[in-house]
C-alpha cells in the first residue's frame, strides 16, 4: 500500500518516525513560506525601506549633478565677472548688516519675534530648504534647455 505522494510505507517502526519527522520539517518549512506571503505590514515596510534607498540613491544624484553643474557654471565665468560678483556680494553683506541694524532698531517687538522665529525654523531645516532649491534649479535648468 502507498502513501498519497506514493512513498512505500515504511517497513519498521523506525522508519516509519523518520519519514513522519521529513514531512513535520516539510509541512513547517511550507507554513513558514506562506506565513510570509501573508504578512502584508512586513512586505509593506520591506517595500517601504526598499523606495526610501532608492529615493535616497536619486537625491545623491541628483545633489551630483547640481554641483556638477554649478562647477561647470563657475568655469565658465571669466576672472573679472568673479571680481565683481565678490564684490557685489561684500556690498551686499554690508548694506545687510545695515538694514538688519536698522530692523533692529525700528521694528516693533511681535514682528521681530515672528521674524526671529522664521530664521530659526530656515536655519533648523537648512538641508531640506537646500534640497528644494537645487531641485527647483535643476528643473529651471532644465526647463531653460529644452526651450533652447
């Protein structure tokens, strides 16, 4: 007489413990399997950390690619434009300071406070206001070439 996967029943009592053993380590193998197929909060969270690589993969790129092409840029502008931005951007900083004095000074208190609480929110989420504006400059870049 056969068993249902056609396997001769086993001679000896012996035998018969080993192939009941093979099919328990079988039957909890195959369990395990579809318990894993079932488990829907894993399989999400495994997807979930395999998209967060893959956008973190992409933000590197693409953080590659803006400074690639801001070196290019910088390249590209000759020595006297340099000079000149350098100095647009110390006049800059001075008339700055100015008029941040001057805020300080004429301001009412609520608006400075409101003002002060803007810049250290900008400053605690620095990396994702730099992210932002890359990504809008890759795009501008972008939009700008195919125009062309």
């Amino acid at each position: 007489m056969t068993q249902p996967h056609d396997e001769p029943t086993a001679a000896s009592p012996e035998e018969l413990r080993e192939q009941v053993e093979q099919t328990r380590a079988e039957l909890g193998e195959t369990v395990q399997a579809l318990t894993a197929k079932t488990d829907l909060k894993t399989r999400a969270q495994e997807k979930a950390t395999e998209v967060k690589g893959q956008a973190t993969v992409k933000v590197g790129e693409l953080k590659a690619k803006a400074a690639d092409l801001t070196h290019q840029a910088q390249d590209k502008v000759p020595a006297p434009v340099k000079d000149k931005a350098n100095q647009a951007a110390e006049q800059t900083r001075l008339k700055t300071a100015q008029a941040g004095q001057l805020w300080q000074d004429k301001a009412p208190e609520p608006v400075r406070q409101k003002t002060a609480q803007g810049a250290r929110t900008a400053r605690e989420n620095r990396t994702l206001l730099l992210a932002t504006t890359a990504a809008a400059t890759l795009v501008w870049l972008a939009y700008r070439r195919r125009k062309r």
